[in-house]
C-alpha cells in the first residue's frame, strides 16, 4: 500500500536498509517512453523493441516474479532530461510500480554540468522532480575511465552540486577503480553512495 521505497537506518560507517526481497534486474532499454537509446542502436531486432511498464510488469509475473514497485535506473534514453521528465511522469502515475529513479547527470563534467541538467529538470515553480533519488553516468561511456578517474577534482566538484541537491551518487565502473572508490567516498561523508 505504501509505495514509497523504505528509508534506510543509518549507522556509523554503513548503510542498511530494511525492506523486503530485492531483485536487481537492471535492464537497460527496458523501456523508454519513445525516446532514442544510442546504446541499442545496430543491436539484433530484439532490442529494436520499446517495452512498456505493463510488458515487464506481465513478463516478471510469467516467471512468478511480483513487482510490487521499482526505482528506474537511466538507462541511456536521449535526453537524459527528457529520460528524466517522462520517468517522473510514470511516478506521478498511481497506476504505475515506478516510485523513484536516478537520472543521468555527467558530474563527471563538474558542477556547472550537474547545475545544468538540474534547471532542466526544475518545474515551474523551481522545484526538482520528487521522484529523483540519485545521479549516474557510467564510468565505462564518460571522458576519463582512468583508473583514478573518481580522484578528479571536476568529479568532486560534481559530487559536491549532488550532494547539495541532496541526491545520492551511483557508481558504474571498471574493477581497476576499485581500490580508488573508498578514498573518493570518504571526501563525501553526508553522501550516499551505491
């Protein structure tokens, strides 16, 4: 009855969250409202499908799967703003299991680029959508994969504009940042991280 994603219980040094059976699908091109997704395009005809909500919605049910409700994960769909307002719409919709999302926002590019998809974004009277949680651009598909990459003072800087909007920070990188990723998080420590 509640679709609002559980909070989590913060502790010194972690992060639980106490919920119910967490399945990460992680879909990419699931669905995507009609807008363009560069990362399908030449794949096999498979792909060449937009899935609707109600298509994953009956697919998950066909394996004995319940989605009881889901947070969207950007997955590529251009704009990412427009990705962003036609997710906040699914939110909007009681109809839908969609309770939040994490848009892509390239804080890689520093704070003027994380300011800049922000005001997109913005309704009419300046307030961010309710449904956005989070931030991603995977590492893997940005300017700088380097294995410090995360050490980047134009990504802290991004972070710093994330976290001021209170949003979390989604990591999508090679294993070789690994060793990298606490010394970035430790800089953040009012920030959530994935």
């Amino acid at each position: 009855k509640d679709r609002r994603p559980a909070e989590p219980l913060r502790m010194t040094g972690c992060v639980v969250v106490v919920c119910c059976v967490v399945i990460d699908v992680h879909l990419c091109k699931m669905f995507s409202g009609g807008l363009t997704n560069e990362w399908v395009q030449g794949e096999g005809e498979s792909f060449q499908r937009d899935w609707s909500e109600e298509d994953m919605l009956k697919s998950a049910a066909a394996g004995g799967i319940e989605i009881k409700s889901y947070v969207f994960l950007e997955c590529f769909n251009r704009s990412p703003a427009d990705e962003a307002k036609w997710v906040q719409s699914m939110v909007d919709d009681p109809n839908s299991k969609c309770v939040a999302f994490c848009a892509q926002i390239y804080a890689q590019h520093g704070a003027a680029a994380v300011t800049e998809f922000l005001d997109a974004v913005k309704d009419e009277s300046g307030a961010l959508p309710s449904g956005l949680k989070g931030a991603r651009m995977v590492f893997p598909a940005s300017d700088n994969n380097a294995p410090d990459a995360c050490l980047d003072a134009k990504f802290h800087e991004g972070l710093a504009a994330l976290q001021a909007a209170g949003l979390h920070w989604e990591f999508c990188c090679n294993p070789t940042m690994a060793p990298n990723l606490a010394e970035c998080c430790a800089k953040f420590p009012d920030m959530t991280f994935v």
